[in-house]
C-alpha cells in the first residue's frame, strides 16, 4: 500500500508550531471513534425500541435470520445492526457460527435493570439531547439556559432510569446508614423532604422501607410528579406523597431529613437554596442529605469517561436548566449554576456559604457521593 504523505500547514506558515505526524494520527483516530460512538448512540436505541438486546439475552446466541424470526423483522437490516453493535463492543459475535450475543458483563451493563452497573436508560437521555439542539446552542450564545421542563420528553424517563439501579443498590445499604443518626430517625419515625425527586425512585424506595415515617417527593416538573405517584402506588408505599412545586419558595412542614438526589447542581442559585432548606425547612438538629456525580476539583481529575460524560450532559441539561433560573446578573455569580461535574470543594463551599457548619463526604458508588450537612 503506497504510503500517504500528509500536507504539512507550517510550510506555509513559518512561525507556526510544527505538528507531530504520529500525534496527528491518533487525533484523527480518536475523532473517529468519537463520530463512531456518536452514529451509534442512535441505533443502540433503536435496539431498546425493538427489544433486540432483551432477545439477545432470552435466547442465546442467535443468527440474524433467528433475531428476525423472532420480532417479526427484515433480516438485512437487522445483520447491518448487529455488525454495528458487534463493532462498538456493544455485543459478541462468533464467526464459525455466524451467531451474534451477549457476553455475561454486556447483560448486566445493557439487559439486567436491577444491576448496580445498568445503563440501558441511558440512550434515551442521548437522543434528548440531539432533540433540543438548537435551545442548547443558543443558550450557549445567550445565556438564557433551557428549562428542564421544555426538554424532550425522553430526557425525564431516562434520567430516572439513570439513577434508579444506583439507589435500589446503595441507597438503604450504604447511604442512609453512612449518616449520622438518620437511620435510627427513620425507623423510629422522622418527616422527610425529597427536593428535585423526578420519578420519585428515591423516595419510593425510602418509604417503603421505614413505614412509620413520612416522604414528601417535590419537583417544579408537573409531569415528573404525576409518574412518581403512580411508580409510589405500584411500589406500595402508602407513606410517600408527591408536590409539584418550587423548593425555593416551599415552605411545607419540618423536616428531620432533606435530601437532594442528583439535583442540587441543577438549580440556578444553589446557595438560596442550601440557605432555605436550612431556615426554613430543617428542624434543629436536622440532616440535608446531597447525592452528587463523584467528581473531583478539577477538570484535569475529570479527564475521564464519567467525566466526559457528565460534562456533556451537564452542558445540555444541568447547566442549561440553571441558567434558565437566573437573570443577566445572577448568571455571572461564581457558585451559580455548579454542573454535574462541581466536586467536592465547590459543594462543600456553597454549603457553608449557606450557614451549614457541619459537612462531610459520608459516602460513594460508583458515580456517585453522598455529603451529609448538619447547621
């Protein structure tokens, strides 16, 4: 094969710097991938819609002709799908069979819901984002943020599929026991505060575990409300009520324990916030619990696949939603708008900036921490 010489821009440019052929190459290959991992963030849904992957899994190793078979499909289209999925590693493939399927790590990634490492509900939040592409490039511009209400529609189911697997896996088992007298509080009986619940996974999962306290689920996304009563009700936990409403004007009852399940970051002022739950909200003596992506202080730490991401995610809906809560002088405000990438340090900040004096990291999973504050 006759080797390419590329072009060199410097020839023509003599003070610019000199770029290195090998680094170049791996820059293209690496763009590459990432137009690859982009094309098929698409069909790896089209693959949810159709229930390919759950066939895949139901039934072992299969040919295209039996994974067409079995949903009533075209067998052309589904062999090009299924190549693009075996060359995204997304499944596995035996070339002296011709069958494709899934590895035992690939189904609990892709196919098992109740694994802690589950990210099929992922995609859905992907394509939400390709939906509201042109809100997003014009806060960008402006400033003017996208409310998380205005998103499309799939960003809210999959963000609570996101999260479900990490909370029904650490939630009762590590988190709430990581904190200081909660537990104890709840078995016992304690008023207890869900701020930015979405679905309301977390507090369905808490109150069905302590029947003797009460769980209030508050969010500003009517629609959200209206699926987490109706995934409380399946789940039988008759102890746990759902408000549509604005945490910071909410001024319900006491609470012994308020929590912030992957929310906090999304609110435009998180200090106005932090300082509401505290006077206004929280007994004396009481506990905000804030789940939060585990990230470090500094981009440089979050030069990594979560952090990629989160950041992108976090550009398309966090950072967008809390922008859309500030004004053009609120907006320049350092602690405004954290993203899902914030850290500890910054979280922490704004905590005591808020008048919390006792704050701790109590807890983490995989993608997640736990802070624990206490005024």
């Amino acid at each position: 094969m006759k080797e390419t010489t590329l072009p060199n821009p410097t020839e023509e440019k003599p003070h610019a710097q000199q770029f290195d052929p090998a680094k170049l190459e791996a820059l293209a290959g690496h763009v590459l991938t990432e137009i690859g991992a982009a094309a098929n963030a698409s069909l790896v849904q089209s693959g949810y819609e159709l229930g390919l992957f759950d066939k895949l899994s139901e039934n072992g190793p299969m040919t295209a002709g039996e994974l067409a078979a079995s949903i009533s499909g075209n067998e052309r289209h589904l062999r090009e799908w299924l190549s693009s999925q075996y060359t995204s590693g997304m499944i596995d493939y035996d070339d002296t069979t011709d069958k494709f399927s899934l590895t035992p790590e690939q189904e609990m990634v892709l196919v098992n819901r109740d694994s802690p490492v589950y990210l099929g509900g992922s995609w859905y939040g992907v394509a939400s984002m390709y939906h509201g592409i042109d809100a997003i490039t014009r806060s960008m511009q402006t400033g003017e943020g996208v409310a998380w209400g205005d998103q499309c529609s799939c960003l809210f189911c999959s963000t609570a599929e996101f999260y479900r697997p990490a909370y029904q896996n650490a939630l009762l088992s590590e988190w709430i026991p990581a904190l200081e007298g909660v537990h104890l509080k709840l078995e016992s009986g304690a008023n207890t505060l869900d701020i930015g619940c979405g679905y309301g996974h977390s507090t369905a999962i808490l109150a069905g575990a302590f029947p003797k306290s009460r769980f209030t689920g508050l969010d500003l996304h009517e629609s959200s409300i209206e699926e987490a009563r109706k995934i409380a009700v399946e789940a039988g936990a008759s102890n746990a009520y759902f408000e549509a409403g604005d945490a910071r004007t909410f001024t319900g009852n006491r609470y012994d324990l308020v929590t912030m399940f992957d929310a906090f970051h999304d609110m435009g002022n998180p200090v106005e916030i932090a300082r509401h739950i505290r006077e206004e909200l929280l007994v004396e003596g009481g506990t905000l619990m804030i789940v939060e992506p585990r990230a470090g202080d500094t981009l440089s730490e979050n030069k990594n696949p979560m952090g990629r991401a989160f950041y992108a995610f976090s550009t398309a809906f966090c950072t967008a939603n809390a922008l859309s809560q500030l004004n053009d002088d609120t907006r320049a405000t350092a602690h405004n708008a954290l993203g899902a990438q914030a850290g500890e340090a910054r979280l922490s900040s704004v905590l005591r900036e808020a008048g919390f004096s006792q704050i701790r990291r109590a807890a983490d999973s995989i993608e997640l921490m736990v802070l624990e504050a206490k005024a």
